[in-house]
C-alpha cells in the first residue's frame, strides 16, 4: 500500500514539472486559423463562394438552351429546310439526246400557333433559366450563413474551453502553495491535477472542431477570412421576398406548360412547301424547257404518332405539378421549423442567463468558503464543473439564438445586402 501511494506521489511530482513549464508559456495556437477581415462583408463571401459552385455549369448549360429555343422560335421556317438537285440523262439508255436538270426548296412551315407557342416556350425557359441561377444564388447563401455561425460556435466552445482550462491551473497553482504552507493535504493535488487534464483533454476536443468547421468554411468558400460583422435582423414578413426554391418550382411548371402548348401543335412531320425550277432538253427539239414548280405535301394521320410525344409531355407536367406541391410543402415545414426554432430560442435565452448568475455567485461563495478552510476541494470543483457548464450553455445559447434569426431570414429568401 505504501508503495502505491509512493508511486502515485511520483507521478504527481513528474506531471507538475511538466504543467508547471506549458503554464509560463502561452497556449499554441491551433493549427489551422480563420481570421477577421472587418473590411468583408457576407456578400463578399457569398460571391467567392458563388465563383467556386458547382452549380455554375447547369446555370450555363440553362442559359445556353434559353438562347437555343429563342433562336428556333424566331426562325422563319418551322424545322431546316432543304435544297435537292437532281439530273437525269439517257445516255446509257436510248441515247436519244434527252437531258434533265431540276433543283428544288423544301420549306418546313409554321402551323397556326405553333409559331407563338414557340416562343412562350422560350420565354419560359429563359424565366426558368434566371430562377435557377436565383436558387443557386438562395443556397450558397444558405451555405455561408451556416459555415459562418458553424465557425462562431466552434470558437465560442474554444474560448470557453481554454477559459476553464485556465481556471483550473490557477487552482492547480494554488493548491499547491497551500500545500507546501500545510495548509491542505497532499491528496488535494491528486484531484486538482484529474482536473487540470480533464479541461485539458476538453481544450484539445475544442481544438479540434474549430479546426474542422474552419476548414470546411476554406474548403466551400476558398477563404481564410470571416467578417467581423455577421448578425442578422428578423426581417419582417412582408418585406421577406418569396423564396428562390419556390419561385423556380412555378417556373419549371410554367415551362412544360409551354412544352405541352408547343406539342400540341406540332405535327409528326410539317408541312412543306416547295419551289422547284426544270430544265429539259430532247432530241426533238434543239432548244431547252424551262419550267417552274411550286408543291405542298401534308402528312396524314399525325396525330397517331404525336400522341405519344404529347402524352410524354403532359407525363413531365403532372410530375412536375406534384414536385411544385411537395416543395411547398415542404418549405412550409421548413419555416415553422425556423420560427419554432427562433421562439424556442428566445425563451431559453433569459433562462441561460439567470441560470449562469446563480452559478456564478455558488461558485463565488463556494471559493471563499473554501479559502476559509470551511469547504473540501471535491465541493468546490463540483461547483466549478457548474459554472462551467452554465457559462458554456449561456456562450452557445447567445450564437445559436443570432443563427435562428439568420435561418429565419434564410428560409424566407432573405438577403443580405
């Protein structure tokens, strides 16, 4: 037994030297840091980010497509037309001298409406085009909002968790004065030293996620900087624009509306008119034939094989109609989420306040008793743990409430100028 407690006296020894060296120097910063710009704004992060996004390529290949349909919409004929020649001789026939050269347009036309059908289906592709480069636009800055608060709270946990740690080295330093003036047992340094690298291990599991969210803020943004000033105000409902996810769903249907409108008036093949010239020449006659021709063709029975076409077309638009209610849906779920989330806050809020006075003056009472020798070091760590909490509920409480209000404004298509 004597030699266990001899042990454990060496070991305390050995670990004091050891913190009593890392307590004159200053604590290493972590590995990898975000910064404060004050001169960046949220929309400066927001527009590297938006340089960075993935969404770039469809919001181009959308615009591309826009430009397409509004070409093919203005063009005079309804698909390409085509030029044909042709020449016929006898040659290697009778011989008798004939010769025949004769060239044609084929012209494609425009039924009636479908011209301007055309063109409602571009104006919609070009209206749904702007929607997703606004959704693109909504999300990345639903992204920042979220990285932002995300590294806030990280350091929020960082300078709650260094705080206590060093709170307890100065108890550790005090104990062990009052203990070489005998004035406290040697077992006293065994439960400040448990301390001492449990805030420690706390300070390293701090360290660590405020590593993590400042990276994957680099990661999405491209950036090593935060602006300073990132707090948000509830904005008020009817100033709130209506929300990029659900304006895009409107435009989505509104364009295979027009698709369908389109197909509608479509044929399977259209109709074609041709302007032809000719010239003959036989061996009766010791002059050329010059002649004109001017046809129409239309197909029969073209809506047998556009049926299917237009059943696909109108396939798209119910499936659409349905996505357009799920997201709606959904969105609403989303802001009484948000709102829930705010009033939740709100309420707590107070609450973490008073709680951390009270534990505040416990812990102020507590130390004085025990500097007055009417406390043992386990009652007053047992307080100190309290504070401790209640300092880092009430720290994280105040950032999770401004965060509310930012996902609040979020949900509700709300940007920050």
């Amino acid at each position: 037994m004597l030699n266990r407690v001899f042990l454990w006296l060496l070991l305390i020894m050995g670990y004091s030297t050891g913190l009593s060296a890392q307590e004159g120097h200053k604590q290493p910063d972590q590995e990898f840091e975000v910064t404060v710009n004050k001169s960046l704004t949220i929309a400066d992060v927001v527009k590297a980010t938006l340089s960075r996004s993935p969404e770039n390529f469809v919001i181009k290949s959308k615009e591309n497509n826009a430009v397409a349909l509004t070409k093919r919409a203005e063009s005079f004929f309804a698909n390409t037309p085509e030029i044909s020649l042709s020449h016929q001789n006898d040659r290697f026939g009778s011989d008798q001298g004939l010769r025949e050269w004769e060239s044609s347009l084929e012209m494609p036309l425009w039924l009636p409406g479908q011209k301007s059908a055309s063109k409602q289906k571009a104006r919609m592709s070009e209206k749904e085009a702007e929607a997703y480069q606004d959704l693109s636009l909504w999300y990345v800055w639903g992204q920042v909002r979220e990285l932002l608060w995300q590294v806030k709270l990280a350091e929020a946990g960082l300078d709650e968790s260094r705080n206590s740690l060093e709170m307890a080295m100065a108890l550790d330093r005090d104990i062990a004065r009052k203990i070489s003036a005998g004035l406290l047992p040697q077992r006293d340094s065994l439960l400040s030293k448990k301390e001492v690298m449990s805030r420690r291990m706390e300070f390293i599991t701090a360290q660590k996620e405020y590593i993590h969210a400042a990276k994957q803020y680099e990661s999405v943004t491209g950036l090593n900087q935060m602006p300073e000033q990132i707090e948000e105000f509830s904005v008020p409902d009817d100033e709130a624009l209506a929300a990029p996810v659900l304006v895009l769903a409107d435009a989505n249907v509104e364009f295979l509306q027009a698709d369908y409108r389109e197909k509608s008036k479509e044929w399977s093949v259209a109709p074609r008119l041709s302007l032809g010239v000719r010239r003959e020449k036989s061996s009766y006659l010791d002059r050329n034939i010059d002649s004109v021709s001017l046809g129409l063709s239309v197909p029969l029975g073209g809506g047998v094989h556009m049926g299917p076409k237009r059943a696909e077309a109108a396939l798209a638009l119910a499936e659409a109609e349905r996505q357009r209610e799920i997201v709606k849906r959904e969105h609403r779920l989303h802001l009484h989420e948000a709102e829930h989330e705010l009033e939740v806050c709100k309420s707590q809020l107070p609450l973490t306040q008073s709680h951390l006075e009270l534990a505040q003056e416990n812990l102020r009472l507590s130390q004085k008793a025990f500097d007055l020798g009417e406390g043992n070091l386990l009652e007053l760590l047992k307080v100190r743990e309290q504070f401790f909490m209640s300092s880092s509920q009430n720290s994280l409480r105040n950032i999770e409430c401004k965060r509310a209000i930012a996902r609040h404004n979020q949900i509700k298509g709300v940007v920050v100028p």
